[in-house]
C-alpha cells in the first residue's frame, strides 16, 4: 500500500474576508509557502556546508489561482532566488493552475480593515518588546502561528498580558498550522519555516488592505551570525534576515503590482536595548513571554524554561543589560539542574569574543573577514555604521554579564565607538 500524501492542517478563517474567502494572492503566497516548507521537510542534507550532500537540488510544483501572474519570468526568479537564499539549495519551480484559478485582472483584496499595523507575533519577548513599543503610537493586529498546544498557549497568554498593560488597541488572530500524515521527516533544518510565517503575514496584511507587515525583531537576531567558525550560510536561519524581508517584499510588490514591505523598525537594537526602552506596564508580559527552543518545540514544561539554549541564554543577558532582571521571574530548569555541557553559552562567548577582536581591529573587512556572512547584510537597510554600533553594544552587553565564564571571553574594557 502506497504511503499517505503529507498535507498541512491550517485554519485561515480568522482573516476572511465578510464573505468568508481570501484573495487569490494571499491564497497563492499561502500555497507556495506550504509546498516549499513540504518539500524542504523531506529531502535530507549532509550536516555542514562541507559535505557535498549539503547542497540540495529541489523541484517544486505549485498550485496557484493567478497562473498567468506566477509563471511571469520576474515572478518565477523572484520566488527561486527566495528560496535559494533561504535554504542554499538549487530550486526548480513550475507553476499549475488551482482548480479555483482567476484570471489576474479580475483578482481583489478585500476592503481595508480598521487602520491597524500588522505586527508578526511569536510570543517571544522581542514580539512583546516591539508591541509594547509600538502600542502606544499605533493600534496593532498580532499574527501568530502556532505549530503545537504549547505554542498556542504561551502566545495567548502574553496576549491577555499585553492587553492587561493597557497600552494601546491591540486585536490578534492565531492561526493554526500543522503538517499532518504521510512520512517522517527527513530534514530538521527546515530553513522554509519562516517562509510560512512571512507568507501568512503578508496574507493578513493584503487582506486588510495593507501595503506593510512588521517584523519586530532586533538586529543582532535579525542578522543570525555564526555561533561557531564551523558554521556558515544557511546553517544558521534567515527567516528575520534583512535580504529576506526585502526579497520577500519585492515578491508580493510584483505580485500585487503595488507597494509592500517587511519592515523592521528595531534592526538597529539589541534586545537589551528594546527591553530597555519599555514602560513599567510592561513587565508582566515581557515575564509572559517565551524565549526557549525547547518550549517552543512543543518539548517540556512551559513553567520551566531550560536555561541551556541560545534563547534562554540571550534573554537573561538582554533583561540584565536592560537593568530588568527582576522582570524575568519564572524559574529555569538550569537553575536547578546545572549541566555545563548542555549550556550554549560557550558558542555565545565566542561570538561575542570574535566581534569584539574584529571590531578594536578597525573597519569593515575585519568584521566581514571575522564573518563572511556580514556582507550579504544590504546596507540599504543597515548601514556599515549602524551594524558597527549594533554589534559593539551586544559586545558590550555581554561584557557586563555578571556570569563567571566572561572573563575567560572578554577583556573588561569597553569597545570606544
């Protein structure tokens, strides 16, 4: 008997439209992003870009409503050239007409919605940190994704903790998505992820009228630098990555033929600094908030966030250089089971340590030869200075750490510029 199709399990009603349909676009976008997070699950790669296997050759059937608009050449290499840098693989994509295909000329977004900026939402503390910033400017609509129960409720928790700090309007649609039957996976890396999170934000935002989509995501994380010199390209995610919000951008901007764009107003903070700028209100949600891998997995108990992971390990540096440690209250699993060698803070330091040489070196080829990766940053949306301030403040953050491991790491003198 042959093996069950893999299919995704999503709910999208909760930004229909008054007739309880989407547009075509947002239908298409939602489609692409599906099969090419599908496709990338169950084809395995070696395990560093040194293997040969590493490198993948992918085809990929889409299914979309707007035939003629897709199979355009500006569209087609528009969409191979996301989906390259995303993944580092070679993508073939060919185009075939949804049984609910419409001619492109008679597509339509549904009417504006309330004046409302349309924020991504993880339930990570940057997704709080940027909400509490923008809330009192600006009435938000949060988009989550939740790929599990524990997912779901983190996000709705800090939610209802963002709306108790009564800092502006702020409405929220979760979506559900979950891959369901067919093989196991064969792939962890899964770099196409953040393409469905894009792909379902761009889709809200086009459904309520909008030619913007916030990413509230801080520089440093944005940037997604190497933890370790074995580590380069898309070993590390892209999905907040500066080139992608612009690839992306550009793709629904052919799509639609009007303006769009992923904005990031933090790009050019650290998380200290975004957790710095915050009102006492918001407290109760940043502690809301949910920061660890494990957690976010769906593994383990979200009373206890592990406290060995890059994420948990980032936070607690970020509310300590905010000087807001006591915002940070529930425990950690590393508090009572300390294990060393689960910590990732090791490869943290020597990120930091790394940049920090690089950065008392001088200019920009010392930072790019440090992290070849710096220069696929587009400096239109972060200048060399503004990414030389950026990484010379998480430096900086990580050298007043009061954790015992920084002196081994980081001199005590702070970077001058």
């Amino acid at each position: 008997m042959s093996e069950p199709s893999r299919r995704v399990s999503t709910d999208y009603s909760a930004f229909m439209d008054d007739e309880g349909s989407l547009s075509p676009v947002a239908q298409d976008l939602l489609s692409l992003a599906q099969e090419a997070y599908l496709r990338d699950r169950e084809e395995p790669r070696g395990s560093s870009p040194d293997d040969p296997r590493w490198h993948r050759t992918l085809s990929l059937e889409v299914p979309v409503r707007l035939w003629d608009v897709w199979r355009s050449p500006d569209v087609s290499q528009a969409v191979v050239s996301l989906l390259e840098w995303m993944t580092d693989d070679t993508w073939a994509v060919a185009w075939t007409r949804h049984a609910q295909s419409r001619d492109s000329g008679q597509s339509r977004l549904s009417l504006p919605g309330p004046e409302r900026e349309v924020m991504l939402f993880s339930g990570g503390l940057d997704a709080v940190a940027g909400a509490a910033t923008l809330l009192p400017e600006q009435d938000l609509l949060a988009v989550g994704i939740a790929t599990n129960r524990g997912m779901q409720g983190y996000q709705s928790r800090t939610l209802t903790s963002l709306r108790k700090a009564r800092l502006g309007s702020l409405e929220s649609r979760l979506i559900q998505f979950s891959v369901v039957r067919g093989k196991r996976d064969s792939e962890p890396t899964r770099r196409t992820r953040g393409l469905v999170f894009l792909a379902v934000g761009a889709a809200v935002a086009l459904q309520q009228g909008r030619q913007r989509c916030v990413m509230a995501e801080n520089g440093v994380g944005a940037i997604n630098l190497p933890l370790t010199s074995a580590q380069s390209g898309a070993m590390t995610s892209r999905s907040a990555h500066p080139r992608t919000l612009r690839k992306f951008s550009e793709l629904v901007q052919l799509l639609t033929q009007q303006p769009f764009d992923f904005a990031a107003p933090f790009m050019t903070m650290t998380k200290g600094e975004m957790v710095a700028k915050l009102p006492e209100a918001a407290r109760d949600a940043c502690n809301a908030s949910e920061s660890c891998d494990r957690a976010a997995s769906g593994r383990g108990a979200l009373q206890r966030r592990c406290g060995y992971c890059t994420s948990c390990l980032l936070r607690q540096m970020s509310f300590s250089a905010a000087d807001r440690a006591n915002w940070d209250t529930r425990p950690y699993l590393a508090d009572t089971r300390p294990n060393v060698e689960l910590s990732r803070q090791p490869e943290m330091l020597w990120q930091a340590a790394t940049l920090d040489r690089a950065l008392r070196r001088g200019g920009r080829d010392e930072l790019v030869r440090a992290f070849p990766d710096l220069a696929q940053v587009p400096t239109e949306d972060l200048t060399y200075d503004e990414q030389r301030r950026l990484l010379s403040a998480y430096v900086d953050e990580w050298r007043r750490y009061p954790a015992p491991a920084i002196r081994q790491y980081l001199t005590q003198t702070p970077l001058e510029g």
